[in-house]
C-alpha cells in the first residue's frame, strides 16, 4: 500500500488543479459568466466586470463571498448586478467592514448589528454619512503615515462608500425607477426640448414642459458624468482608440446635439430591466446580441477579458497554497515514517503546486504584457515561485525532502503575503510612471527580485538546519552537509543576481533621474541585501564561521531582505517609496522578532543541541 502513496498524491494534486480549472456553472437562468465577460474601463485598464466585482467586494470586506440578509449565496456577479441595477436592493447587503469601536459610534451601531461582528450595510451606515464626512474631513490634511487608528478606520470607510456609491451611478441613474423608457423618452423628445431650452434662453416664446425635462434630464446625466466609477460606453472606432472609453452620463450629455444614444447605453438600460424584472430569457439575449457587436470592434479586448474571467474562477495560486502545505506537511511526516515514498509524494506535490503557480504568473504577464514583477503583488508571487524553483532542483539532487520542506513553507509563506497584497484593489493594476518600461521591468526588477527569493529560501534553509539540529535527534553529519552545501549554493546565487540587479537598478536610475546612485532607501536595501551575502560568502571563504555560525548568518539575511523589500515601502520617502502599507508594519517587526529569536536558539552551545548530545 505504501509503495501507492506517491501515485494516490499524485492523482488527489492533479484532481484539486483540475477541480479549479472547471469552468464556474451559472446558478440562475440568467448567465452571469456571459454578464461578467464585459469589458469596461477602469484606473486605465480594460477589464471584465467580473474583475470590478471581485475587487470590489475584496476592497469593502476583504473578502469575495457575499450574502444576501436572506443567507442566500451570492456570486461577485450577482453582487454587482444588484449594486449597479438594483441598488434598493443592494442597500440591505452587509459589504462594508468596520472594526474599530469608536467608528461605529458614530453610526450608533454596536458589533452584534453586524454580519459577523464586523460588516454593516449602506442601509445602516446612511443616516450618519455627514458625520462620516465631516471626520473624514478632519483626517484628510493629516498625513497617512502619522493619522491615528480611528482616523485611518474613517479614511477607509469613506473612500470604501465612495466607491459603492460610484459604482451604484456607472450605468443606470442610482434613483432611476424605469431608466430604459426614460432614455426612450428622452431620445423621442430631445430634438424639440433642446430647442425649447434656446428659446427660453433667448427670450422667445417655448414649451416649459419640455425644457423642464430636458434640464432635468441633463443634470441627472451630468451627476452620473461625474460619480460614475466604470467607463462602461466604449468608443465608436473600436480598440484602436484606447483612450475614447466613456462614462455613461458623459455620454449621455454628449448625445444632446444629436439626439442619439449610444447603443452601450441603451444595452445597460435594457440589463437594469430585465434584471429587475427577473427576465432571465431577455437578459441574456440582450447580452448575446451585445457580445456579438462588440466581437465585431473589440476581438482582443473580449479574448482578454474572457481569459481575465477564467483566471480569476480559477484562481491558481489559491489551489497552489493548499498544494504546498500539503507538500509541507508530507515532507516533514516523511523525516518519521516512509521517506522514500513520502518524500517522492512531496516532491511531485511541490511540483505540482509550482507548474500551477508558472502558469499563474504565465497568464499574468499576457493579460498584462509585461514581465512578471510589476507591483508589490507579483513581487511576492516571483519571490516564492523563484524560490520554490530552486528548491525542486535541491530536492531532485538531495532526495532528502529538505527541498520539499522549504518549498513548501516558503511557497506558502509567499502566497499568503501575496493574498494579503490583494486586498488593497485590482492586483493587474496599471503600472506606475518609474515602472513603466518592459526592458527594465525583464532585466533590473526581474532580476533583483530572483536575489529576493534566493536570500530568503536560504535563510528558510538555515532555519531547517537549527530547528532539526536543536530538537530532534535527525541532523547527522551527512543531513548537516547537504544542508550547509544547499545554503552555500543558494547564497552565491543570490548574491550574484542581487549585486546584477542592483548595477541595473542604477543604470536605469541614470537614465531615468540623471545620477546612478542616490542613497534612496530601496538602492541602501538592495546594497544591503549585496553586503549581507557577501559577508556570509567571506566567513565561510575565510574559516571565520563554521556551519552553525553561517546557519545564523543565513537566518539573518530574512530580517534584511523582508527589510528591503516592504521595510522601505513603509517608510513613505525616496522615490521608490510604492505599495505603501502602514498596518504591515508591526507583521514586519513580528517577523523580524522571529527570526532574532531563531538566531538565538542556534546560538546556543552546540553541547545543548539534541543531535549534538553525547
């Protein structure tokens, strides 16, 4: 039975990816894929609504599950439906996180009133919006980096309301009763209430009725111009236009010399309808005929954004995490029992996970068409794919299940920190203007983030060696060996490509900001990151440390790197100074403490380990 194991691993790993490739069945008659599937606009980037959905709800509650107050399940989709179409509706829905007590005083709202403790509806939180506003007010000159907790807790509620709101006026009006016969309406009457308006301008003789309209009609459209989140209208002359992406209301004021509306419109219109209505039949004919014009001028926007919808059901790097626990968890039972058969279950495991999270960052680069590192985000996720790389090769010429171990704890580690990057918004995010070039983004930033990872995975590695040398019997001297030999391997390319990525980093500046060096606190981290690899390589060149001494060493290349890559961030100076993230803060200190805490357990006198005992 034993010898199945590898093969029964195997198959449940192949079975969770394929489990996670299936496309997402619709739970109504209405085709939410199809509805998801469209393209809009938004912070510059063309992509499907089913990314506004996810982002969205992750940006109001940190999470992508919601439910209606019946407890019935909702789909992002469905979600988003009902905010843009039926917001009478989505009032009631329980999306906006609040956790600080003093914030929800101020809606006169207690924990137990809310979904888990923790989440309130626009219904509640509505009758005390103007105190919200007059505190958010108060907190705004202050800067980010110094407010206060209940300051920072207010900022956030009030731009999380404000993007509900946005995005409750980017396609129908948010008061609207019937919006398609408004619009029918509206376009009937336009000719002869446009003429009424300049007769009454100019003094002459006109029809109120209709010039009332006409002026009510354009200030709802101007007010939709101006909350609207989505650039939901797209332009006439197809994808080669990418900037003629429009808001619905400021199409709608640009409709008044013609009298035409948009078809766009008009198909948003008909969507808040049928919805409403709960005409499943029409909703989707009305989407099919919709995806079928706009195959016609916008082929690979709808390809990509088809792809983007598939990526985000699939969510590769959710079933990798769940992979390289696992993976993590044999590998460590497989010290104990079976080490053959366990340890290759784990690394085909790994292996697994890893082919999972290439094609994840594979399908980021194309949806983006960039190199793999272009935010904080895919930082984390290059650093661990870089690292658990390096550890499948440790594995495949070790067999010992070292590799599979750190593997998988490092894949982990890395996907977990990259979940929490997720929740500050759209994580295929526009690039910013010192990013914004492919060749730098593939040579510098790809390179040094390889640094990144391989520092780190040999500070894991060197966790490994005090951790089973300090409290188990199992670090013999052959284990030692393949483990120092591994952390020296693993350091020399790392100090490599980070001194590589660092010159780049500083031709680049040069080009970019007329000087090559500027003591900036990313270029002091990354200079950092050199120096600290480069004292590990001198003192195990020079006898000066032994393989306990360069273990420590190893383990305190984690405080530096895990310093250089988000320490700096948090510092809100220099010109590097992205991805600012105050609340990582003291997770960076934790983290930090950890590892002094390790480097002080494998300081203690070898006599005291457990595989050094007498």
């Amino acid at each position: 039975m034993k010898k199945r194991l590898p093969l029964l691993f195997l198959l449940l790993g192949l079975a969770l990816v394929a489990r996670s490739l299936l496309p997402e069945r619709n739970k109504t008659d209405f085709d939410l894929a199809a509805f998801g599937r469209l393209p809009v606009v938004v912070n510059g980037r063309v992509k499907p609504l089913d990314t506004v959905a996810r982002t969205a709800l992750v940006v109001l509650q940190s999470s992508q599950s919601i439910s209606a107050p019946d407890e019935t399940k909702l789909t992002p989709n469905e979600w988003l439906l009902d905010v843009l179409f039926r917001s009478s509706r989505a009032d009631a829905y329980q999306h906006f996180e609040i956790n600080h007590p003093d914030l929800l005083a101020i809606f006169s709202l207690t924990p137990a009133d809310g979904r888990a403790k923790r989440r309130f509806s626009f219904r509640q939180l509505e009758p005390k919006i103007d105190e919200l506003q007059r505190q958010a007010r108060l907190a705004e000159p202050v800067e980010a980096a110094i407010r206060t907790p209940f300051q920072k807790a207010v900022a956030q509620l009030y731009a999380n309301l404000g993007l509900y709101i946005r995005l409750k006026a980017s396609m129908v009006a948010p008061d609207h009763q019937d919006f398609l016969s408004e619009l029918l309406t509206y376009q009937k009457n336009v000719t002869a209430g446009i003429a009424a308006v300049r007769a009454k301008e100019a003094g002459q003789p006109y029809d109120a009725a209709l010039a009332a309209q006409m002026m009510e009609s354009g200030g709802r459209f101007s007010r939709m111009g101006e909350l609207a989140y989505l650039l939901a209208v797209p332009p006439s002359d197809g994808e080669s236009n990418t900037t003629g992406w429009k808001k619905v209301g400021e199409s709608l004021l640009d409709s008044f010399p013609t009298g035409q509306i948009n078809p766009a419109i008009m198909v948003y219109a008909g969507l808040a309808r049928t919805w409403k209505a709960d005409q499943p039949k029409e909703f989707n004919e009305i989407l099919r005929l919709y995806r079928a014009q706009l195959e016609r001028n916008f082929p690979q926007s709808l390809v990509k954004c088809d792809a983007e919808a598939r990526y985000n059901s699939a969510q590769p790097f959710y079933t990798a995490m769940i992979l390289y626990v696992l993976a993590f968890l044999i590998a460590v039972t497989s010290w104990l029992v079976w080490p053959d058969e366990l340890g290759r279950a784990a690394f085909w495991l790994l292996g697994i996970a890893w082919v999972l999270a290439t094609a994840g960052l594979l399908a980021r680069m194309w949806l983006e068409g960039r190199p793999p590192v272009t935010n904080l985000y895919s930082s984390a996720l290059f650093v661990g794919w870089i690292a658990v790389g390096f550890c499948l090769a440790l594995e495949y010429i070790y067999r010992n299940a070292i590799g599979s171990v750190a593997g998988g704890l490092v894949g982990f580690a890395t996907l977990l920190i990259g979940y929490y990057l997720s929740l500050g918004g759209d994580t295929l995010e526009m690039m910013r203007a010192v990013l914004d070039s492919n060749f730098w983004l593939a040579t510098h930033v790809v390179t040094v983030t390889a640094g990144y990872g391989a520092t780190f995975l040999a500070g894991f590695l060197a966790l490994i060696y005090i951790f089973r040398g300090v409290f188990t019997k199992s670090l013999d001297k052959a284990t030692a060996d393949a483990l120092s030999r591994m952390i020296y391997g693993i350091v020399c390319f790392a100090a490599l490509f980070s001194l590589v990525g660092t010159i780049l980093g500083g031709i680049w500046a040069d080009q970019s900001w007329g000087r090559f060096w500027g003591w900036d606190p990313k270029e002091n981290g990354a200079l950092m990151i050199v120096i600290w690899n480069a004292i590990y390589l001198h003192a195990r060149w020079g006898g000066l440390a032994k393989q306990r001494g360069l273990a420590v060493l190893a383990v305190f290349g984690n405080v530096i790197t895990a310093w250089s890559w988000f320490g700096v961030n948090m510092l809100g100076v220099g010109l590097h100074s992205y991805g600012f993230m105050d609340s990582a803060f003291p997770w960076l200190l934790a983290f930090a403490g950890s590892q002094l805490l390790c480097i002080a357990i494998g300081s203690i006198p070898l006599a005291m380990w457990r595989s050094f005992r007498a």
